[in-house]
C-alpha cells in the first residue's frame, strides 16, 4: 500500500507545505480548530495524522476566501482517492496502535494482522502466520492456541513446540516454591 500510495502522498505533502505560505495558520484555526500538519513519511501515525488532518482543510476551503486558494485543491475524484487514503491508514494507524500496547497477547496479534490480510492479501507474505518473519510457525500457533484455551485443537508439532514452556513454568514453581 505504501508503494502505491507514495506518490499521493508525497503530493498531499507537498500542498499542505504550500498551505502554510497562503493560510495563515490562525485563520485555519477559526474554521474547525485546524493546523496543518506536513507528514513524517517514515511514521504511519504522522502519515494517517496528516491525510486526516488534509480531508478536514479540503472541506473547508472554500470558507478560507483567500484569492488562488482552489488552484491548490485537488479536484473531487483526486479528493475521494484521499479520503480513501485517510480511512485505509487511520486503520492500519488503529493496528499498530494496539500491537503496542503492553497488554496485548499473541493471540490478539493474530487477530489483528488476519484482519489486516483479509483487507490487504498482498500482506500474507509480511505478516501471516507463515511468514518468514515467524521463527517458528508451530510454536506460535501452539501459544495462540494456549491463550484462546483450545487446548484439544493441538496437534503433536504444536505440542513439542510449547513443551518449553511447561518447563519454564515448572522451574518457576520451583524457584519460587509454589
């Protein structure tokens, strides 16, 4: 998705730098408590920020009265493309955002990047339960499988791969005498 959209967004970008020379930023701010906000494209959060922050200023354009301000406004099929953009990245935004909580369980990391591959399949190679990035296939499933307590659905393979923990589970009964 990044790929595709890169070039969008280095546009989107670019017109919210030009905003900043032609809107003063406190008449922005009368319309809808906006600011522009230009994106750091190596960061998703800044990248959804941004996009969201362009759909907001694009609705309210024609409020500003500054002469010239429509030759920097893409017109409306280029706009629909942004709020496409807006909603797709406030998503994935959503995801990683909750991968980062200290909460969050393995089993809810799968949960989420199959939402992810159900609405982006080019990302099964990256983050399905297959992908190069999984050390070990058999062991994470085997602990998805732990944590949802579907225990009956482990197979031998699952079993030999988790068997580590039973071990550190048992040492630290020992250790601590419980």
């Amino acid at each position: 998705m990044m790929k595709k959209s890169q070039p969008i967004l280095d546009k989107l970008n670019s017109f919210i730098r030009k905003l900043k020379i032609h809107i003063p930023a406190a008449k922005l701010a009368k319309l809808k408590n906006l600011t522009e906000k230009s994106a750091n494209i190596t960061r998703l959060s800044a990248i959804a920020e941004m996009l969201r922050r362009y759909v907001e200023i694009a609705e309210s354009v024609d409020r500003l009265e500054i002469e010239g301000i429509y030759l920097l406004i893409p017109d409306r099929r280029k706009k629909k493309v942004h709020e496409e953009l807006s909603t797709a990245f406030s998503k994935l935004d959503n995801v990683t955002k909750n991968l980062q909580q200290n909460s969050t369980t393995l089993s809810e990391v799968r949960v989420l990047f199959d939402g992810v591959i159900s609405t982006y399949p080019n990302m099964k190679s990256r983050i399905g339960s297959s992908a190069r990035v999984i050390g070990d296939p058999n062991f994470e499933t085997g602990i998805v499988k732990i944590q949802e307590y579907r225990f009956t659905d482990m197979d031998e393979n699952r079993i030999s791969a988790t068997e580590c923990l039973e071990r550190f589970d048992n040492d630290a009964e020992e250790t601590t005498g419980n």
